[in-house]
C-alpha cells in the first residue's frame, strides 16, 4: 500500500513547526519517527494533506540533567535512550522499558515524543512516564504548559494535546538514590507490542515499601496506573501473599480488547503475572541498592 499524496514541510526551529501548523490546520500532520504514521498512512487510516517534520529541529534532541530532573527531548529516539548512560544511572526504568520497544530498527527512528503522543495503549512510554511521574512540556500558538503523564492520556488515541501544539520536551523527575524498578513486559516475539506489562517505581526503607507507583499497558483503552495495588503495598514489606493480592487488584482494573494476543481472560491473568513479577524485582533491587 502507499500512502495518499502529501506536502513535504521540514521546519528548523519550533516556532516554525507551530506556524506551520497553525496555518496548515487539520490537513497537517507532525512526523516524527514515522513508525506509527506512516503504517496507518499506507493503509489509509491517516490521510494528512501536509507533513510537518519535525526531525531536522535540533532543539527537540538530547537528554540533560537539570536540577533534580531529567530533560529529554521529544525527538530523542529509542536507540538513544536505550544507549544513554545518563538514563541508566538516572533513570534505569526507562532504559530497560525502550530495549523492549520493537525491534532494532524501529528503535533507530522511533522517538519517545511520539510514542507518547500517539495514544495507542500498546505504546509502551505512557504506562513509563506514568510510573515515573513524568511531565511534558507541550507548546502551541498560546504559549506554553506542563502537564502530568498521568491524566494525559484519555483513551484510544487520545491525549490532552490540542491542535495546533506540540510536545517538545517530557521531564522526569530523578528518583531517590536506592530506589528500585522493574518493567515486565510479555510479547509474542520480538518486535511485536505488550500482551501485557506493568511498570514500577519503588523506594524502601529497611524492608518497607516507602513509595510506589505501578502502571499498566495494553490492558484498556490507555495506560492504566494500579492505584489499589499501590495502596496495599505501601508501608508494607513484600512476599509473596501480598504479592497475591497486588496482582489481583491490578486485574481488577483491567478491561482488555481481545485480539491476536489472547482473549480477555489470558490478558488479565498475564497482566496479574507481569505485575507480581515486576513488584518483586523491584523490591528485591531497591533492597539491594
Ligand atoms: C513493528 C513495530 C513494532 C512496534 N512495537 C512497539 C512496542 O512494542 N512498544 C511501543 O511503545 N511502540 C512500538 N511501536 C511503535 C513505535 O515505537 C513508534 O515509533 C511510536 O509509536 C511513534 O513514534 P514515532 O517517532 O515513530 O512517531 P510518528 O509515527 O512519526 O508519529 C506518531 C503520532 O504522534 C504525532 N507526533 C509525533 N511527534 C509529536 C510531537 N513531538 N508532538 C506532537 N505530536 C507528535 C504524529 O503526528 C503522529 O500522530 C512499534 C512500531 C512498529 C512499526
């Protein structure tokens, strides 16, 4: 299949993409890697009468330390992230949640800005960000605003990002020293999406879980954070009872669509597995550190 006739815009700076986008209005499109547009333009799910490329605007590119947080650029690709020693000294779940994006490949060309902005619940950077309290720096025609990872996705192919803007930059803040993460992911083969996964955050004290967050891909129609299981193990110190019973309130929230992957009951009790397993290595790193 190819794709519908399109105009060709490589901006170099953002307030050029913004204006483009602006007076281009609902026939333009921005393009990133490409590895979510262009398959939905081949099949004609996607038919923008303009590109708006974003990959020649070197301001979106590059992973920073600032302050207590890190910055990335929305145009930093998997490859990057996955090879940057900053993120595995800082940020260790993002590094081990995009080794399991794709494939090589995709991996070279697909960015982290748009993984999250397009919405798809198989994505795996929104159930990440969600787990890290992340926040993205969005800007269009009115200025700019952050917003929080959690509460930015509203479902299927959807986020708060309005026409007209673009996420330039997402911002995650450094977790304490002797934090432990884990991100558990179950796919069919390499380069295919999550049956399942579960990300998670961690702190403890002694043996006691101080902190955490847990979050979930490809179990409804967007990310989903696990707010009860979170609730039974803070304070707490883990076995495998309360492990148990984790996994079974992140069930609880699960509303899967079946397909290819499995029906809905295999991808609920695989959610219940990646979320026991994902807890317990955690919690047996944040132990060890
Ligand atoms: C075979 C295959 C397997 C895959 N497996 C996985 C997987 O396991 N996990 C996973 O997470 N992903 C997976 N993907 C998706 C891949 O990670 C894509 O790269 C990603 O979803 C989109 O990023 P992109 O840079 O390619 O964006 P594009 O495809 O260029 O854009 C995607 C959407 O986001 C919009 N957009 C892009 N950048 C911005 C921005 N900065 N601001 C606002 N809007 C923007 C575009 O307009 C478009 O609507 C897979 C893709 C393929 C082809």
């Amino acid at each position: 299949m190819i794709t519908s006739h399109f105009e060709y815009h490589a901006p170099r700076t953002v307030p050029e993409a913004l204006k483009l986008l602006g007076d281009l209005g609902e026939d333009a499109k921005l393009l990133a890697g490409g590895h979510s547009l262009l398959p939905m333009m081949k099949l004609r799910f996607a038919e923008p009468a303009h590109l708006i490329d974003l990959g020649k605007i070197g301001e979106l590119r590059g992973i920073a330390e600032a302050g207590n947080e890190i910055h990335i650029g929305a145009m930093t690709t998997e490859h990057e992230i996955v090879n940057s020693s900053l993120l595995a000294s800082k940020v260790p779940l993002l590094v081990e949640g995009a080794a399991l994006i794709a494939d090589p490949q995709v991996r070279y060309k697909g960015t982290i800005g748009g993984d999250i902005s397009h919405g798809d619940p198989g994505n795996d950077h929104p159930a990440l960000m969600m787990a890290l309290d992340a926040s993205f720096v969005l800007k269009g025609p009115g200025g700019s605003r952050t917003v929080k990872a959690d509460g930015y996705f509203l479902g299927l192919y959807s986020t708060l990002l309005e026409p007209g803007e673009i996420l330039t930059q997402i911002r995650i803040p450094i977790p304490a020293a002797g934090s432990g993460c884990a991100y558990q992911k179950l796919k069919r083969k390499t380069g295919d999406y999550a049956t399942a996964a579960t990300a998670v955050q961690m702190q403890c004290k002694g043996a006691k879980v101080t902190q955490v967050s847990i979050a979930l891909t490809n179990v409804a129609s967007t990310a989903l954070r696990a707010r009860d299981a979170e609730a039974l193990v803070m304070g707490k110190s883990i076995d495998d009872a309360l492990l148990n019973e984790a996994a079974r309130l992140a069930m609880s929230i699960c509303e899967p669509m079946p397909d290819q992957r499995g029906d809905e009951e295999y991808k609920r009790a695989m959610c219940g597995e990646m979320t026991r397993r994902a807890l317990k290595l955690a919690y047996q790193r944040a132990n060890q550190a």
